[in-house]
C-alpha cells in the first residue's frame, strides 16, 4: 500500500485537503439552481401566454348563418343530363329544382343540410363535409357590425 501524507487525510475545510472541492460543489448547486428557476419562469410565462391564445380564440368572429347565406346563396339544382347528385349530409339525391347551395370545391347540398352542418356548433371556418377543403366566408363591413 502507498503511504500518503497525513495532511490528505485532513476534514474536508483543510486547504491541504483542497477545500476548492467543496467550492465547486457550490457552484455547480448554484448553477442547477438558478437554471431550474430560470426553467420554471419560462413554463410559467409559457403558459399564460397559451391561456392568452386560447381566450382570444374563443372570442375570435364566430360564422354566423347571414354571412354563409351571402357568402352560398341558396339556388334551384340543376342536374346535368341523366345525373342526380346525392347529399352526403342526409345521404338522399337532390331533386331537379330543389334547393341547393353550391359550394367553392364545387360539391352541392340540399340548402337546409349545408346550413345545419355549419351552425349546428359555433364555428369560425366553414369546410366542405365532403372534402374537408376551406370555404372563404367574408367577413361583414365593420360599420355593419360595430355597435350603434
């Protein structure tokens, strides 16, 4: 076995011992530390920032049924010759004449169906049931829609 000398072998505070190890258990506790603080301020700040988002999304313009009536006007069907396209909202055909609306994908529905498919829950965009494509709704004049 090694001899070493007796001063190695003093408490931890000993300057022989090398009481820069305690020094720089310090620190590094400091570091992780400050570091997990800093972490816990920035979830924090994150979230308020979310629950922000999710307020101003709820109380974003909501589609109401005179902006999809201006934006798909109700229109007689006209079949092409030997065709009778079906509703998928309702699963039945729509009859020469029966009133329709004709979306911006081009798929038709029965007037009633569309409309109840789009404002049977609040919603802020209006999509094709069939193919799930965007349907741009403009939005009303603000001095129709500021308060009197």
């Amino acid at each position: 076995p090694i001899r070493r000398p007796r001063s190695e072998f003093g408490p931890p505070g000993n300057p022989a011992h090398g009481g820069h190890a305690a020094q720089s258990i310090t620190v590094i506790l400091a570091c992780v530390s400050v570091s997990m603080l800093a972490y816990v301020v920035t979830w924090q700040h994150m979230r308020t920032i979310s629950d922000e988002h999710r307020q101003m999304a709820q109380q974003a313009r909501q589609l109401h049924e005179a902006d999809l009536e201006s934006a798909f006007p109700e229109q007689p069907m006209v079949a092409r010759a030997g065709t009778m396209p079906e509703c998928v909202v309702c699963l039945e055909a729509i009859a020469e004449g029966a009133a329709c609306r004709v979306l911006h994908c081009g798929h038709v529905f029965h007037a009633e169906c569309i409309m109840d498919w789009w404002t049977h829950a609040p919603r802020r965009t209006a999509d094709c049931p069939l193919c799930r494509q965007y349907q741009h709704v403009a939005e009303p004049p603000e001095e129709a829609s500021a308060p009197a």
